[in-house]
C-alpha cells in the first residue's frame, strides 16, 4: 500500500506545469503570522465559482490555469471574518496579489468586505475541522450535543466518546491539554453557544501528546479580541427536572483582555435495564434475569477567571482558573429472579442501591507567548497545577425471599471512597521559519501524577447494631506517573506538495503501589519513539491527495490498574488490572477531498495495527459469578473506510451524510483460551438543515450504529432522531430554541456474551427522549465598532498542544 501510494504522487508530481494565474500570501492581522490551510476562492464577473484552494503551511497559495478576465477573489480562515477583493488578469501573466492580513472583525480597507460565510466541514493537513456555529446544538445545548453531530463521533447513554468505533479519545481545550477534560462527564459542563469549532484529529503529529490511540478532538472555543465588553447569557429547561445556564463575559480595555465564567446545571434522569443469564455447566444449570430501575440526580456549578496582559508589541503573559463543584445521587431498584434447570422460580432478591457523591475541581495555569523581532518565529511556555477530590459512598440493602415471599435472608453493605488526583504540567515550544516554504518546531513537556484511592468495604453486624470493616475486601491504591518528552517536526511546500514529519520521545515512570491489603508495589518504566508523517498533493483547485501515518499510545488509568473489586453487583463484580502494559498503536490513512458546486466529499481509507490491546473481558467463576477486569491482548487490527458528503442545493438546504465501516481483528490468550474475534462495524449519521419562513432554522440529526462485534461477544444495534428550531429574537441579539432529542426514544445499549457455559443478553436505557426550551442572549460592545450580533467568533487556531 504505500509503495502504491509513492507511486500515485509522484505521477501526479510529474503532471504539475506552470501556467498564467494568481498566487500571493494569507497573515493575521494582529501577529502577522502566516495563516496556514486557509480558503482562498476565485468567483467570475457572474459571481460564480472559478477555482478554489487552500493556503500551505506558510499561507502562500496559487491560483493557475486562469483565463484571463475580472475576477472577485475572496479569503477565509476559522475564527476570521472573510474578505474579498477585485482582481484583473491579463494574457500570459501571473499577478502576485498583495498579502492580506485578515482579521477577526474586519478590516478598514475599502476594496475589502466581509462575505460569506464558512463551509461546515473543511480539510486541514492534519484534521478534519466542523463549524458548529450554526448549529442548533449551540444556541441551546452543551458540547455532549454537538459531538452527537460530528462525523464518525458517537457518544454513548454515560457520555464516553468514541471515535471510529475506538474509544481511545484525548481532548483538548484549545489545542491545549486541560484537567477540565479529565472530570466525569466534563462535556456537559461546556455551554454549546461557547464553541466555535470541533477539530477531529485522527493522526496528530509529534508536537501533541501520543495518549489516545483514537485521535484527538479539540474544542476550540470563542475568544473575543475587541476593545470593549462583550458576554453572553444562556438558559435552557428540559422536560423531567433539568436545567443549567451560563453567563460568560469579556472584557478588553488597552492592554489587558479579562474573561469571566459562571455556569450552574441541574440534571436527573431515569434508567432502566434488564440482563438475562443462562448457565450450562458440567455439573450444573440455572439461569437468573435481572431488572433495573433507578434515577441518577446530578447537580454541578463552576466559574472560570482569567486574564492575559500585553507585556510588549510582541509579548503577552496570561493567568488563568477555573472551578468546579457539585454533588448527586443514584438510587436504583435491583430485582433478580432465579431459576433452576427446569425454570422454576427458587428465590427472589430485592436490592435497594443508593450511591451519593461529591466533587470538586480547580486548575490553575499561567502562559507566556512572544515573537522575535525577526519575523517567523515564535516563542511559549506554560505551566500548569490541577487537583480534584471525589468522596462517595455505595449503599446496598439486600433481601432475599422465597417463592412464597417470605424473607430468608437479609444483608446491609456500604463501601465509601476518596479519591484525590494531583497533576503539574510544564511546557516549551519553539517554531521558526525557514525561507518562505518551510518551518521547523520544536519543544519539551513533562507531567507528573499523583493519584491516592481509599476504597473500603463494611458489612452491617445486626450483633453490634454497627458496620464492621471487611480487611480483605478493603483497598487503599497509590499510582504515580511521571512523563517527559521532547519533540520536533518540519514542514512545508514544495510545488504542490505539501509535507510535514516530526519524531516525539518520551520516557515514563510509573509506580502502582497497593499499600492495603497486600503491600504490593507493581513499577513500569519505558522509552518510546512515536514518529508522525503527512503528504499532502493538490490535483487539482478543487481537489486535494492526502496521506498520513502516526503512532500512538494508551497509557492504563488508575481505574483499569487499580485491583479494588467493586461489588454494587454481587453476581457481575469489577476489577482492574495492576499488570496492565500500555497499548500501542501505528495509524496509517490515505484521504482524497473533491469540492464541486454544491458541496465537498471527503473520502477516506484507514489501517490501525495494534499491539498489547487493552481491553475489557470478562471470567466466570466456580460459583457462576462473572468478574470484569483489563487484559492485555497480543494483538489488534482495524480495516476502516469513511466518507462524508456535504451538499448544499440551495441556500437554506444544507445536507451532510457520513459512514464508517471497519473490519476488526482481535487475537490473544485469556482465562477460557486463545481469543480470536473478528466482525464489522458499521455507523452512519445524516444531518440536515432548512431554513424556514420567519427565519426559523430547522435541523435534523440521525444515527445509526449497526451490530457489532466485541472482544467476547456482540453489540446491538442502536439509532436515534434529533429535531431542533432556532428564531433569533432581539435584532438578532438573542435567539430562542426547541429541541427534542431522540424523539423515537430508541437509544438503548445492548450486548451479548458468551463465556465458558454462562450466556448472557444485556439491554440498557437512560432517559434520553428530552423536550429543551433555551434562550441565549449576546451583548457586544467592541470600541470602535458598530454594535451587531458578530457573524464569526474568534478562538485559538488550536495548532499545539504541548
């Protein structure tokens, strides 16, 4: 294959002829930086479309094969306002049109307007970026909502967020690491109307961190950057108790730009579930059916404060925080039936299950950007401190009863936790040009963790009329992990080819240590490389060649290491695994983008190789209990193609559609054998938008995951439908929304499993068919300016993490 692919390029390299045309160069124009992958179009006298590309990693492009005429050529980047300007071309001449500089309120030159507005889906060497602006999702929902939106995203009834089908997902804030994303559920804390774009990376290069065998997605949020006040209101209330609003304001006055945060959320919702079990063992059968039914209540506040202040022309020092705190409880009703080998009913069990919790969370950090007199180079550093606590406490009252319904046995239980997580973070980058084509980067990053976990576990003496300590089922976890790195990269463009490669090494200490009950001290230090390659060739204005390839990794997490047994299932128990290695990924993918009158098509086909696959399997033990812990498999394949089609047949019709199918290939040794699972997966999303009279905008969101297959078993199949309205009110200031979420009420997660005789078929629903009335309100008043709702927010290119 990538023989194969040399050979396409370098075909392709020899077809490539100058010819008359337009080339010139794309800045910021606050920095002067080169504006890399940005769209530069040519319209006609008719104001129809001529060519199209996108700026290479310096912000040059090049217009060629151009008859000669008047022409309208128009600029956009993310985050900017777009500008367009009057070209002539006359025969057998190649005009270099002067740079511009974009800016992110426009700009006082008169032969340049604001137009347009962006494509909801563009092509950047190393991502895929979403304009979710306009979505519905972002007037009245939060970043959980949006996701559900995004192409080859799912996200599950508990929030995890898979990404082609792996849940191996890195999120950054910002193009920068954030402890906000390390919180349960953090994605429901982030307002929708707060996010610009969603940036999916499915092979990041050397300058971001390696975890995430998946990808990484980065939220990039709006940033404002005129003189002046600007904030933003947000209500929304949802059918069966649940509301949340924010305010969010800024504040720029001379040299300093101030922000500030407050956001509050009320959620409950009910579940339901039922899980049936057949045992067929040498000596004996029976099966069980289980049932669920609960309501999980969660209620959360933060506020963020930060403020960045303008040293220099060419320096800027920035502190900032934010804080978090709530609390909620789950209460669930477990009935299990069990029968014998004949299916005659035995006993009953009735267990009441209430689990309250609390939470808090902070993180400071504090940034240092420059620029050097000699134009082309940059200079940061950053450091950053996060702690969060969580204490909970798991209660179960059991009952058992006879098929008469007289109790035969009684138990009360309780396991209570702490967990406290630490993590400091420093960071160097360094990027210089070279020439005008070509650019290096460099830089370092280290992180250290400190994790301490108390779990215990008490058992009710109805003797002593108090809870007594069970030792051996106790635990006390303690997990360090230091990680330290170096990277650098280079890239840049030659003819049409544009190119980047970097390499990343990285050493990591890690210390398990269960100091209760056994003492035992598990240590895992290693070194490692991880190389990242991009190619990019433009066939044509319309049409751009990709190739990439990335390795990654999947560092275990103190939940998968920790070997506490949780028992809120006495029949399913959980465990980790202190002898987990982490798992390594090599990523290779081949990507063609097609833009064409009413749209673009992206096309792509992908391969991941995988080594010491870390995954969740699950163990019968002597008394029919299942036990689910972590095991490395030997090794893992993915064979993926995906696809997306945005059409746009008139101006108030938007339409995109999106499939990924993989084939997958696991292989190893577990507890029952050799492993050996292979199956496909398939999911598709389709999307659209109308606008209606009265402007009124109108969107639908459907999804749809096909079975699938597991390490030990299947997965069902799950889809769901999404409605939204959104009518500006206020001159446009405010806007009103009405959503429905899964308005069929099908997204319900089920799975089977087959292990050593105890077959088991699982389905499970949390309340998701959702009734949301929101409200959003802007006010801005930007110095200089004439106050109107901004067409486009401004947000950090995202281009490092580090």
């Amino acid at each position: 294959m990538k023989n194969l692919l040399l050979l396409c390029l370098l075909s392709l390299l020899c077809t490539y002829v100058r010819a008359q045309g337009i080339t010139g160069k794309l800045i910021d124009g606050m920095t002067n930086e080169p504006l890399s992958f940005a769209n530069v179009t040519l319209f006609d006298a008719t104001d129809k479309l001529v060519k199209g590309t996108s700026t290479d990693i310096d912000g040059h492009y090049e217009l060629l094969n151009l008859p000669s005429g008047k022409y309208r050529l128009e600029a956009s980047f993310l985050g900017y306002a777009s500008q367009s300007q009057s070209v002539t071309l006359t025969d057998g001449a190649t005009l270099k049109m002067p740079t511009i500089k974009l800016n992110e309120g426009g700009t006082d030159l008169s032969e340049i307007t604001v137009t347009a507005e962006r494509a909801v889906m563009e092509l950047g060497l190393d991502r895929k970026v979403f304009n979710v602006e306009k979505s519905i999702a972002a007037a009245g929902g939060n970043a959980e909502d949006l996701l559900r939106e995004i192409p080859s995203v799912t996200v599950d009834l508990d929030g995890n967020v898979e990404l082609r089908g792996s849940s191996g997902v890195r999120f950054l804030i910002n193009g920068k690491p954030s402890a906000l994303t390390q919180q349960e559920n953090f994605l429901q804390t982030l307002t929708a109307a707060n996010v610009e774009r969603v940036e999916v990376l499915t092979n990041p290069g050397a300058q971001y961190d390696p975890e995430g065998t998946a990808g990484l997605i980065n939220i990039v949020l709006k940033q404002k950057r005129d003189d002046g006040f600007n904030a933003t209101v947000s209500l929304n209330a949802g059918t069966g108790n649940k509301l949340d609003g924010s305010i969010d304001a800024n504040w720029k006055q001379g040299k300093f730009n101030t922000t500030f945060g407050v956001n509050g959320r009320y959620d409950e919702r009910f579940f339901v579930g039922s899980r049936s079990q057949s045992a067929n063992f040498a000596d004996s059968s029976y099966s069980r059916l289980f049932t669920f039914d609960g309501t999980r209540q969660r209620q959360s506040q933060g506020f963020n404060l930060g403020t960045e202040y303008e040293l220099t022309d060419r320096s800027t020092i920035a502190v900032s925080g934010n804080y978090r705190w709530g609390t909620g409880e789950s209460d669930n009703l477990r009935t299990t039936e069990f029968y014998d080998a004949n299916g005659n009913l035995t006993s009953t069990s009735i267990r009441t299950e209430t689990e309250p919790q609390e939470d808090e969370n902070y993180e400071l950090r504090a940034d240092y950007n420059t620029t050097f007199k000699k134009p082309g180079r940059t200079l940061s550093a950053s450091f950053q401190f996060s702690e969060s606590n969580r204490s909970e406490i798991e209660n179960y009252d059991e009952t058992i009863f006879d098929t008469e319904g007289l109790a035969l046995s009684s138990n009360l239980q309780n396991s209570p936790s702490d967990n406290n997580r630490k993590q400091y973070l420093g960071q160097l980058d360094y990027s210089q040009q070279i020439g005008e084509d070509f650019k290096i980067e460099a830089g370092w990053r280290s992180t250290l963790q400190r994790l301490d976990n108390v779990a215990d576990f008490n058992v009710f003496d109805a003797n002593l009329g108090e809870f007594l300590r069970d030792a051996d089922n106790s635990n006390h976890f303690l997990y360090d992990e230091d990680v330290h790195a170096v990277y650098g990269t280079f890239g840049g463009k030659v003819n049409k080819f544009t190119f980047s490669g970097g390499l990343r090494a990285e050493q990591v200490f890690t210390t398990s240590e269960l100091v209760e009950p056994t003492g035992e001290l598990f240590e895992n230090n290693y070194f490692k490389l991880y190389p990242s390659v991009f190619l990019g060739y433009a066939l044509s204005d319309v049409s751009t060649l990709q190739a990439s390839y990335s390795r990654r990794v999947r560092r275990p997490g103190v939940r998968d290491l920790n070997s506490f047994v949780d028992r809120g299932d006495p029949l399913n128990l959980r465990t980790g695994n202190p002898f987990l290695l982490p798992e390594l990924i090599n990523s290779y993918e081949l990507n063609v983008q097609q833009r064409f009158g009413a749209g673009t098509f992206t096309g792509g086909v992908y391969f991941r190789e995988k080594t010491d696959l870390i995954t969740r399997v699950t163990e019968v033990l002597d008394d029919g209990v299942q036990l689910a812990t972590v095991a490395n498999l030997d090794s893992g394949r993915d064979y993926g193609v995906e696809a997306i089609l945005n059409l746009r047949p008139s101006r108030k019709f938007n339409l995109t559609a999106s499939a990924n199918v993989f084939r997958t290939e696991l292989d190893g040794t577990l507890a029952e054998g050799e492993v050996q699972a292979d199956g496909y997966n398939f999911s598709g999303r389709l999307q659209g938008s109308y606008d209606l009279p009265w402007e009124v905008q109108s969107q639908f969101t459907y999804f749809y995951r096909a079975p699938g297959v597991t390490t030990q078993g299947q997965l069902n199949s799950m889809q769901s439908l999404d409605l939204g309205f959104r009518k500006p009110v206020l001159n446009g200031l405010g806007a009103v929304t009405l959503r429905v979420t899964d308005l069929f009420n099908q997204r319900k997660f089920g799975y089977s499993t087959d292990i050593d005789g105890l077959s088991t078929v699982s389905e499970f629903q949390r309340e998701s068919r959702i009734v949301y009335v929101g409200f959003q309100y802007s006010l801005r008043e930007s110095k200089g300016r004439q106050k109107q709702p901004r067409q486009n927010g401004g947000g950090d290119d995202g281009s490092t993490d580090f």
